[in-house]
C-alpha cells in the first residue's frame, strides 16, 4: 500500500470522524487494473456506477471473488471500510 492511500485509511490529523467518501476513501482503492479488468460491467472510476452497485460490490469483495484481476483480495480493513462507506449513504 502506498503511503497517501495509508494516511487516508489512517484519517488526516483532525478528520478522525470524517464520514466516508468515495473521492477520499474508495476510489484510491481500486488500482487501474482492477478498474480496466472490470469495464465489461461496470466503471469503477466512476461514482455513479459504484454507488449503484454498492451492494454487489461489497458482497464480491466479502466473499473474497473480487477483485478479479491477479491482485490479491482486499485486507479486510478496506472491505470494512467500504461497507462503512455504504452504510454512512455512500457520499460522492
């Protein structure tokens, strides 16, 4: 994981409480291979098709069948914070 994405995970001094966004937390978790592998269904660079298929989403990253590039699955940290970012309203 690279440092600025670690430091968002972490919350900059002073945002511990900040709600969940995809612009800030969820979209820097998606590499541009994940985002390439995945255009025959959906964009994961775009906020519209992730928030409607949040769901969907959070269920293929649970059960470890996402992502579906050669990466690893996701730490459970990033899946927690992507149902976080679900269950706050999924902010843009």
């Amino acid at each position: 994981m690279n440092l600025k994405l670690f430091f968002r995970l972490l919350g900059a001094p002073g945002q511990a409480n900040r709600k969940a966004s995809y612009a800030w937390h969820i979209h820097p978790l998606f590499t541009a291979k994940q985002i390439q592998c995945m255009t025959f269904m959906l964009q994961l660079d775009s906020y519209e098709d992730v928030k409607g298929n949040a769901e969907a989403i959070y269920t293929r990253l649970a059960d470890k069948s996402m992502p579906m590039d050669e990466t690893k699955p996701w730490p459970d940290e990033w899946i927690s914070l992507f149902r976080r970012w679900i269950d706050e309203g999924c902010a843009p």
